[in-house]
C-alpha cells in the first residue's frame, strides 16, 4: 500500500474514533485522554509505516545499484572477451599486419576507461560506465588532453554532470544505428582560463532532430551559464564544443 493510501487510512481512523468518543462518552476529561491516546498510537503506526516505505526505497536503490554493475562487469567481461579473440584469430592467421591496428584500438579502449575512472566525478564516473554497458549503438570515448580532475576546478560537480550527460544522451537519442556502432569521442582538456568538452561523433545521425535538441536542451542552458558553445553538424559528422569559464 503506497505512502499516501496509508495517510487517508489513518485520517479515516482518526475521525471514527473521535465521533465514537464525543458521542458515547460523556466526560470530557476521558474523551481527551482517550483521544490523545489514539492519536499517540496512530503517530506511532505512521512513524513505523515510513520507516517501512523508507527501507524499502532504499533497497530497491541498493538492488538497481548492483543489477548496474553486474550489467557493466558483463559488458567489460564481453567486449575484453571479443578483442582477445580478434587478436588471438589475426595471430593463427597470421595476418601480423592487422594486429598493430587492434592493438592500438585495446590501447584506446583502455585510456578512456582510465580517463573515465579519473575524472573526479564519481556520480559522472558510474553514469557513463553504465552508459558504455547498456549502449549498443554508440560507443563513448573518452580523452584527457592533460590531467584534470574536475572535483578541483571552481565549478559546480552538477553543471559538468548535466552538462556531459545531457549530450551523450542527445546523441545516444538522435543517433542512427548501422553495421558497426558509432561513436562519440570526448576529449576534456584544462585552458588557462577555461575548461574544453569536445565532442565529436562519426556515424549516421537525424541531423535536423539533433539540432533541434542542442538548441532547446544544451545550449540555452549553457548560455545561462556562461558557457560558450560552437557546433558543426555535417553528414555522418558532428562536433560540439563547451568552453565553462573558471573562476578564480
């Protein structure tokens, strides 16, 4: 029974016994004892009952958070899985002249989830972990230009959360999918004065569908926050760039 079925319950209560007071007993000393009684007992009921709806909550919470990194351990265990075989396949084949190209792709793979796991962010970290888990279609990586961490910067954690999420998202939405997943490059990289998010996406989009959200989700909020923007969208090619001032 939800929270607030159980609130019109004890309302209901409550008014019953105090018209079953008022009108079968007629001392009123015991009719208020009586009723300040009930109503300790019931403010009892809906503490425990909160309490109740409160863990419930909370291990439902604690459940999606485990379904979430089992999702991701079996990703990882998968895609690790599919590169050993390509690699181990060049090499019985010997066709040595292809292993530099997927060494270099495991190479790739390894520094954005280095870069992932540093970002300084950890509610950022876990969101795009998960993402690259559940996504089939598009492949986020991730590129450092130097070494930054994003819980040290004069920037609210939320803004580059929001900031981040809301564009992998748009481009997660708008995306096309085809034979091979596309994919979306974010380099992140610290200026003297500001902090750059770079993101380029190749593969098959709906260009007049992704414009339309860029303007009505990211960059009128990122113009409220003084974000500077610049975009290019082309065929089968985007780029965006924040740069988010930083404050002394």
């Amino acid at each position: 029974m939800g929270k607030w079925k159980w609130i019109q319950v004890l309302s209901g209560v409550i008014i019953l016994v105090s018209l079953f007071l008022l009108i079968y007993i007629s001392d009123q000393r015991l009719v208020l004892f009586g009723f300040a009684l009930w109503m300790l007992a019931l403010f009892a009921i809906w503490i425990w009952i909160d309490r109740r709806i409160q863990r419930r909550k909370l291990k439902d919470a604690q459940d999606e958070g485990h379904q979430a990194l089992i999702r991701a351990l079996t990703y990882y265990r998968h895609d690790w899985m599919n590169d050993l075989q390509v690699l181990f396949g060049y090499v019985q084949l010997k066709k040595y002249e292809q292993l530099v190209s997927c060494i270099d792709n495991i190479r790739e793979k390894i520094n954005s989830e280095s870069a992932i796991n540093r970002l300084g962010i950890p509610s950022l970290t876990a969101e795009l972990v998960e993402f690259n888990a559940a996504s089939r279609d598009l492949e986020l990586r991730l590129v450092m230009g130097n070494e930054v961490n994003l819980s040290s910067l004069s920037i609210q954690p939320e803004l580059i959360h929001r900031l981040v999420i809301d564009t992998v998202r748009g481009f997660q939405i708008h995306s096309v999918p085809g034979g091979e997943p596309n994919t979306l490059n974010l380099t992140i990289e610290r200026m003297e004065d500001c902090i750059r998010f770079d993101f380029e996406y190749n593969g098959k989009y709906r260009k007049s569908e992704l414009s339309a959200y860029l303007r009505s989700t990211i960059l009128e909020n990122s113009r409220m926050a003084q974000i500077e923007s610049e975009n290019e969208l082309r065929e089968e090619e985007a780029d965006l760039l924040f740069r988010i001032p930083l404050f002394a």
